[in-house]
C-alpha cells in the first residue's frame, strides 16, 4: 500500500524551503552574512548558479527570509524566457505595483506604459535611458529610507535593458545599502545573460554554483519525504535525478499516488516492477498533475500559454469563463502547490512545471493557443507588449491581426520597438501595404536599427507617395544617415527634400534646419547660414516654431564658431522665445541651452554659462540623453579653464558613464587626458591621445581639443621638437588661426613653445592673429590671450603682466600661470632676476595648486636655464587624497551625505544630474579612502564632531 508522503505542492512555504535546502547549509551561511552587511548599510552582490531544479530559487526564499527578518525591504521577481523581447520586463516584475508604499513607482509605470517618451532623436535607446534613470533614481531614493534587497531569478532569460540596470547597481554597490541577488542557468555563450555573468565576476561578485546533492543527502532528503529509510530499489531509482533536489521531490511525488512505494516498516521500498516508473521529470510532473481534477488540468494547459505569471483578468479572457467558474479550479491548483498568488498575480510555483505543460503541445498546436490568445488579449485591451508576444508566437499574422497591429503601433513602438519591428515584418507578409512599410521605416528608426531603416526608407520611396508622406519618408531617411555619420550624405538628402515640388513650407523649412546643422558639422559655414536662414525664414512664415528655432540655434553654432559671439546669443534668445520659453521639449533635437553657454563662456560670463549648462543636461535627461554627453564635455571644458579640475572629472565621467548618440566620448577623454598630463599622471586617457588616429574627430569644433592633447603628451614626454610641429601642421599650415573659435584656448602652449624653439615666424603669425581675433572680441581671455603671443613675440614683459591681469578677470588661473611664467623668463633675460623670482613663486604656487605638477617642473627647469633657482618648489600643492583633497563641491556633497540625502536629492540640490552626484560621491569615498556611503557619513559626523 502507499505511503502518506509529505512532498512537493501540498507543503507550506518553510516545510518546502526546508526540504529542498537540504545539504546547503554553507551557502545559506554566506548569505546570511551578506544580509548582515547590507543591513550594515554595505552594498553586496552575489550569483548563484545551477541547473534547473538545483535549489536557487529556494535559495532566493531562504534570502527573502533573512532580509525580511533583518528588516531589508524585499524586491523580487522572475525574468521570463518569453519576455526577453520586452524592456525591462525583469526589473518591472521585482518592483510591483504598490504605488502608494513606493515612492517613483507611479512614474516608472508611466514610462514603461509609454506616457513620457523621449525625443525622437533618442529613440528606443533614449527611452530606456529614461526609464533606467528613473529606476536607479528611485532605488536610490529607497535604499537612503533603508536597506533594500533586489533578488531576480533566472537572469539568464533576463531582457537587454534589465540586465544593463542591473549592472550598473552592481557599479554603485558602494554607495548604496543594497543586495542584488541573482540565479543563473548555466548559459551559452555569447548572450546578454552570460555577458552580464562576465562582468560581475569582473568586479569581483562571487558566484555560488549549487552543485547535486551526495548519495547520502539524497537519502536523507528521501527519508523526510517518505517518513522512512530509503531501501535499495528505491536508492536507486532516485539516482536517476542526479542529486538534483526538485528531481528527487517529483520523483517521490509521482510514486507517492501509487501503489508503489511499500512502507512496511522503517525502510520504504519501491516494488520490483518498472512499469510504472516515471522514465523523466516530466513524466513525473503529469503523474503528479493527474492527481488534480479535469477541470483544473485544463485550465492549466492553456494558462501555462500566458507566461509565468498572469493577471486573473487576462485568465477569463482567455478561458472564456466567467471568474466564478474558476475560483474552484484555481483554488485548487493553488492548494496543490502548483499556483501561487504573486503582486496581485498568480503565477506558476515552478516554472519547470509551467514549461511542461507548453511543451506537451505540437509546435502547430502551440502556435495556433498563441494566436487565440493574442487575440484574447486584444479583445480586452490588455497592455500592447502582452498582445505582441502572443502574437510573435504565432506561426502567421491574419488580417485582424494586422487590424491591431496598426491602432497599437504608437504604444508598441515606444514599449517594445524590438516586437514592433518583427510582428511589422510578419505583417507585411500577411498583408503588404504602403502603409506597413511606411510605418516599419519609424519603427527600425526608433530602435536604432539605422542601416535598416535606411534601406527600408529608400525602397519606400522606388514607389509613388503623396508629397507629404515623401516628406516624412525622406525626414527619416535623413536621420538614418546622419545618425550612421555620413554627413556630406545627409545635407544632399535634405537638399533633395526641400526642393520637392509641392512639398508644405513647414517641411521644405525643417529640411533647410537639418541642412544647415549637417553643413555646420563639417565645416561648411557660408552654406549653413544660407540654408539656416531659409529655415528662420520657413518657419516664421509657416507658423512652424520649432522649425523657427532650429534654424536659429544652429545660425547661432555658425556665428559662434566664426566669432560673432553677441549676434549669436542673440539669436539664441529669439530662439528661446520662438520655443516659448526655456523649457524644451523632448522631441526637439536642438540644444540651445549649450550654444548659449559657449557663447557665455567665450564672453567670460562663466557663472551663467555654467548655469546653462547644468540646465541643458537637466533637460536633456528628460528628452531621454541625446545631447547629455555634449553638455557633460562642456562643462568639463568650462571648470577645465576655472581651475575646478576634479570637478571636470567629474563631468567627464560622468558623461562616459551615460550612453552617447553624438559619439563625444573622445573630447571627454581628451579632457580627462589634459588634466592627467598636467598633473604627470599617466591613466587610460592619457594613452588614448597618444595612440588616437590623426583625424579623430576631424571636422568637429573640438578637433582642436585632440591637437592640443596629443602635442601636450609629447612636450611632457621630452619631444618639445614633436609637439611643436604637431600645432605647426594644425594651425599655422592650415590656415587655422582666425577662422574657428576656441582655438585660442592652445594658443599660449604653442606661443611657449615657438618662443623656446626660436621660430620668430610663427610667433609673429600668432600674435598678429591674435591682436585681430581681440580687435573683434575684445572679452578678457582673448585679450588676454593676445597680449601673451604678442608679449613673447615682441619679448615685451609688460604686455605678459597685462595678458595675466585680463586672465585673472576672465578666471582662469592656469592662464594667468602661463602669463607670469612667461614674463618671468623675459625679466630674467633682461636681468630682473628678483622680480623674475617673484613671479616664477607666483606661476609655481599656481600650478602646484591646480595639481599641475609638470607645468611647475617645466617652468623652474626653464628659469633655471636663465640662471634662476627656486628656493623652496614646495609652495601650497594639491592634495591628492585626504580631507585637504576635497573641492568646494565635494565637501558639499559629503555635508548632505552625512545628513542621509540620497543622490537624487544631492542632484536636486546641486542642480545637476543623478549621474554627476553619484560620481561626486564615489570621488570623496575614493579620497577619503572609505569603501561605503555610511563609512563616509560616520567619518563626515565625527571630523564635525571633532
């Protein structure tokens, strides 16, 4: 007769967890100290790894446990192999649906409904930029309330945007009271799950593999199963599980329904037949399941269609039975273990189960529920992204299908762009129309899928269109190239468009706007600002005034660069006022917060060119970070020149940690790169102007930037000969001197270095050029910076001593160094060696404060060639770590730190982003020498104390 076996569905929760734990008590050991540090307010991370029933997920109830008994609030949730199609479909499921107990969760649930969409320049990228942000926001804001576990089951089916999160949780692990812990299947390579597995053991994350039970704690897990020893027949049948726990459990379950376990006394037994032996687990699973009555099974095999997890609404839908109906049917499935109730949810106890179910279908079969159920959905409205799964099962798309399709793909391709363009492409198949494809080019458009979107656009336009829809066709394809960098290409697009017969002023306008910006961006200047002036022109009469703006803004990028400064801040407010005000919408791809802080900056309005910038990265979050690597290197440049330069890191960071469209990513690091070089630093910025090609970043206004860095590596290297030909080739040789703006920012280096190698020639070039860019603009830097060319060509002293007075009210103190190092080299030679002493102290003092070590160590070695010595080179330096190494800024950040401010609110403060207080923090942890965000408070509270 069988026995009364205690197994599987029927158990409670600790009985299961105890069962299926058995022979994991050292793992279980190492996650309870990891909950103890979290709850320490450490940052942790782990993964546990094994194969399908090994145990993790009990081994995520055992961490749930202790969190919560810990007081750790818990996120958790699955990811689902049927979801890896839609963004951030893993982290939604930890995060719930409490929008009261959660603070953030109400925008989260907007974005990823599609509420708040990012700029159409962003795309799909951008709108996961925004909803990533708006996740790491508010963890961050929940971590600062208490310490929070995330724990996420089987990543290895985890969807792209997810696991990017998760990884950069893992980043910041060491400012915030956080546990992420994940389980993993083993997984191929190369998928997105593995890369991420890659990365964490990177960074040191410890991986647990849960390896099979021993023979013995195979028995002994038997025993509790069964009330009784195993005997030999029965050891071994269980064998055949390979010491894998779930196995075991199913095995004994299935037998357990039978008349073949014998429990004759303290040893259970199994009879000599075999027959009747489970020949897999999933023989076992539908053993087990056959227990359940007809009702219930059914209702199991089709909602094992919808997923892991379902909503009770989207069940009766499907069923096409009322709920009452199957209140019984669900409620024993979930007494059986099978079901359970999750976030408001029910949701399958084992997904091995659910997959068993799916998997007892014929292909033909299974793809047919799907298309029903798809269907279904539709049919009650559910989330657009739950239709398209079902819909991408199916083996075909029928005519109501395609119906749907067209009223969702506004909302599809925002969510799920990735679904949008294949159901479009099974779509075309079922029913090709001009429409279908005109949409399908927005689609591949929207998620980045560039070349495709360009092809597609162009067989588009093989046929006849209305004059509008080719408007629209040919705006797209416009952006696929510009975007893929072919800029010549672009303009000849835009050129194309706007001259279409019968083609709306607005849109001949807009294509003028997009055809000044490309123009602009290789530096074809007179052309794009005719074409911005047809845009101005377009849009005002057209009532366009977006249009209106573009073409103003990048008017005002030309007049810029060509050194009309005032005319271009101008321009840029009537662009301001043509938008409404300063506020910018997502989908204008403009950034005139930036022009306007160039412009300000040039002008040495540098507080207002800073305010500018700030709130252009503000914005630019919002419209989903098109333009936020942009801003990032212009605030790099402007706290490069006010002497802020841990600040600049800051912002160059910062930016590298962002995502970017615009490819800036190299005039970050060529920032990073000066400021190393100064300091006689060599890091990986510095290698990467050594190694860069010639032309990166040939034809953009920071081209010079990269000149600059590269001749400063050589000069610091000993190569002055090197450096200087390098500027030569730039500047002199190709006609450079007046035509762009900006580059006087390397004018006083290569001023220095023709002045040290005795080219009278360039130097007389420079200063000539340099008087007439000050004629023009005569702001304090560019008098400055004539007065210093013009003083080493003319060996005037007293026009250096005024080239470092203009420095000084322009704010910028390595210039001012530059100044007096140069003037003190003059009086030496003219024998003023006192007087050139003071001021050698005063350029060393200045450098050392900076940190900029090799600029000291070259101007003592050049006045020591004019007979001068230093007494005493150590004048106040730069601190490198420590108390005395914090800026303004940072003591700042640390003071809201200690008062428990999370980074979103020290960004609040500080009016800047999320991004820059998290670098700020990690930067004072790094000086500081503290390994997480509650040392740094502890630290911060006893020097006040103290």
């Amino acid at each position: 007769m069988a026995s009364s076996v205690m197994v599987g569905w029927q158990e409670d929760n600790g009985d299961l967890m105890a069962t299926t734990l058995r022979g994991r008590d050292d793992e279980q050991a190492r996650l309870d100290l990891l909950v103890q540090q979290v709850a320490a307010g450490q940052g942790r991370a782990m993964v546990l790894r094994g194969e399908p029933g090994i145990g993790k997920s009990a081994m995520l109830d055992v961490a749930e446990a202790f969190c919560r008994r810990a007081g750790i609030s818990v996120l958790r949730g699955q990811a689902s192999e049927m979801d890896h199609w839609l963004p951030f479909a893993a982290l939604s499921d930890c995060l719930g649906t409490d929008t009261a107990e959660r603070p953030g969760l109400a925008r989260i649930r907007s974005l990823l409904r599609g509420d708040e969409r990012a700029g159409a320049l962003a795309g799909a990228a951008g709108q996961e930029f925004l909803i990533a942000e708006a996740i790491l926001s508010s963890l961050d804001d929940w971590c600062s309330a208490g310490p929070v576990a995330l724990l996420v089951d089987d990543v290895h089916w985890a969807d792209t945007a997810s696991l990017a999160v998760i990884h950069r949780l893992v980043r910041a692990l060491d400012q915030l009271p956080l546990l992420v812990l994940l389980t993993s299947r083993p997984v191929p390579e190369p998928s997105p799950g593995s890369r991420l597995l890659v990365s964490l053991e990177e960074q040191k994350v410890p991986t647990v593999t849960l390896g099979p039970l021993d023979e013995d704690k195979v028995a002994e897990l038997v025993a509790e199963l069964t009330g009784a020893c195993p005997g030999d027949r029965l050891r071994d049948l269980v064998a055949g599980a390979a010491g894998n726990p779930l196995y075991v459990i199913e095995l004994i379950s299935a037998l357990s329904g039978t008349d073949r376990l014998d429990a004759g006394g303290p040893i259970e037994e199994v009879d000599g037949g075999d027959s009747l032996v489970p020949g897999s687990l999933n023989a076992a699973i539908f053993q087990r399941l056959g227990s359940l009555s007809a009702g219930t099974r059914e209702m199991l095999r089709i909602v094992a269609l919808l997923g892991r997890a379902f909503s009770a609404a989207e069940m009766t839908a499907v069923l096409q039975r009322p709920v009452t109906e199957l209140l019984a049917p669900v409620a024993e499935a979930i007494t059986a273990g099978v079901l359970e109730e999750r976030g408001g949810l029910l949701a399958f106890r084992h997904d091995l189960i659910r997959r068993a179910v799916v998997q007892s279908y014929s292909q033909a079969v299974r793809t047919a529920l799907h298309q029903q159920i798809g269907v279904a959905l539709a049919a009650m409205n559910a989330p657009v992204e739950r239709v398209a799964e079902h819909l991408l099962e199916a083996s075909q798309l029928s005519e109501r299908d395609v119906e749907w399709l067209r009223g969702a793909l506004d909302s599809l391709v925002v969510r799920a762009p990735r679904l949008a363009v294949e159901l479009l492409h099974r779509a075309q198949d079922c029913s090709p129309s001009d429409e279908l494809d005109f949409e399908l080019v927005r689609a591949l458009l929207w998620a980045g899928r560039l070349p495709e979107a360009e092809r597609a656009a162009q067989l588009l336009l093989t046929r006849p269109l209305a004059v509008e829809q080719e408007g629209v066709v040919r705006w797209w394809l416009a952006q696929a190239v510009l975007q893929q960098g072919r800029v010549p290409e672009a303009v000849s697009v835009a050129r194309k468009a706007a001259s279409l017969a019968g083609i709306p002023q607005a849109q001949a306008a807009r294509f003028h706007a997009l055809e000044a910006q490309a123009l602009q961006l290789v530096v074809r200047l007179d052309e794009a600002e005719r074409a911005a002036d047809l845009a101005v022109s377009g849009g005002r009469q057209s009532g366009d005034a977006y249009t209106t703006a573009y073409g103003l803004t990048t008017h005002a990028a030309v007049l810029l660069v060509t050194r009309r400064v005032e005319e271009a801040l101008a321009l840029i407010d009537e662009a301001f006022v043509a938008l409404g005000g300063r506020e910018i919408q997502p989908d204008v791809q403009i950034a005139p917060h930036l022009a306007r802080g160039y412009c300000l900056a040039d002008l040495d309005r540098v507080a207002e060119a800073y305010e500018d910038f700030r709130e252009g990265v503000r914005q630019s979050e919002r419209a989903g970070g098109a333009f936020l690597t942009w801003h990032q290197s212009a605030i790099a440049s402007l706290e490069f020149l006010r002497g802020n330069w841990d600040d600049a890191l800051t912002a160059v960071q910062t930016g590298l940690d962002a995502r970017d469209p615009l490819d800036v990513g190299p005039d970050l690091r060529a920032w990073a790169a000066m400021i190393n070089i100064r300091r006689g630093q060599r890091t990986e910025h510095t290698e990467f102007v050594r190694t860069a090609p010639p032309d990166l970043r040939a034809y953009s206004y920071m081209e010079y930037l990269h000149w600059w860095a590269r001749a400063m590596a050589l000069d610091a290297g000993g190569d002055s000969e090197g450096a200087f030909r390098l500027l030569e080739s730039f500047l002199w040789e190709s006609d450079r001197l007046t035509n762009v703006a900006m580059l006087d920012q390397l004018f006083p280096d290569a001023a220095r270095l023709a002045f040290c190698l005795g080219r009278a020639d360039r130097l007389a070039a420079l200063g000539a050029s340099t008087r007439e860019i000050a004629a023009f603009q005569p702001s304090p830097n560019k008098r400055g910076t004539a007065a210093l060319c013009r003083g080493l060509a003319e060996s005037d002293h007293s026009l250096l001593a005024e080239s470092a007075d203009a420095y000084q009210t322009a704010g910028r103190p390595l210039f001012v160094a530059f100044a007096q190092e140069n003037e003190a080299v003059l009086r030496a030679r003219a024998g003023h060696l006192s007087q050139a002493g003071t001021l050698l102290s005063q350029a060393v003092r200045t450098y050392l404060t900076l940190g900029a070590d090799w600029d000291a160590r070259r101007a003592e070695d050049r006045l020591s060639l004019e007979g001068l010595k230093l007494e005493s080179r150590r004048a106040p330096t730069k601190a490198a770590t420590g108390w005395d190494a914090l800026t303004t800024t940072e003591r700042l950040v640390l003071s809201m730190v200690a008062e428990g401010c999370s980074n979103p609110q020290i960004a609040e403060r500080l009016y800047v982003s999320r991004r820059t207080a998290q670098t700020h923090v990690s930067r004072v942890m790094a000086k500081l020498g503290k390994s997480s965000r509650a040392e740094l408070a502890v630290a911060a509270m006893l020097r006040t104390e103290a």
